[in-house]
C-alpha cells in the first residue's frame, strides 16, 4: 500500500520541537471518524515511521506526541480504521 498523504508540520517553537495534526472524516459526508490512527513517517514510501497519531476524537481530530523536527515534509498514513470502516 503507497501513502499518499503529505502533511506539513505544526511549527512548535525554535526548539524545533513540532506535532502532526490529523483529521479523520467519511468520504462521500465529510462527518468526523472517531477511533482512527495514523503513522507519520519520514519517507514517502512509509518505512521510516516517527511517531503514532491517535485515536482520533468524536470530531475526527488528533494530534501527535511533539517530536524533534529533521525535515521540512513527513508523511502520514492511516494505520488502523475505526470500527465498522
């Protein structure tokens, strides 16, 4: 399976310390998916992962855990859909 969403960083502070904020909605109704997670990964092929994201909340939203930032682009991939999906 490729991964075929890139996501830019939330810039944290200089520290450069940063988090990856995702949002999970039905195709087709847009309506938020509660229970969903993600993997961000330094490479587009997703083999490099860096941190886990999830699970999304009632409104489809979650935000990673700060990591130290070593590049400008990462890539997100959903690792486990909510139930029934």
């Amino acid at each position: 399976m490729l991964c075929v969403h890139c996501w830019n960083i939330l810039e944290e502070n200089k520290t450069d310390l940063v988090q990856v904020k995702v949002k999970k909605v039905e195709s087709g109704t847009e309506k938020p998916l509660a229970g969903a997670y993600f993997t961000v990964y330094k490479d587009k092929d997703c083999t490099q992962p860096v941190v886990e994201v999830g699970p999304t909340n009632i409104n489809g939203e979650s935000v990673s855990e700060k990591f130290v930032k070593e590049q400008n682009k990462y890539w997100v991939k959903e690792s486990k859909a909510p139930s029934g999906y």
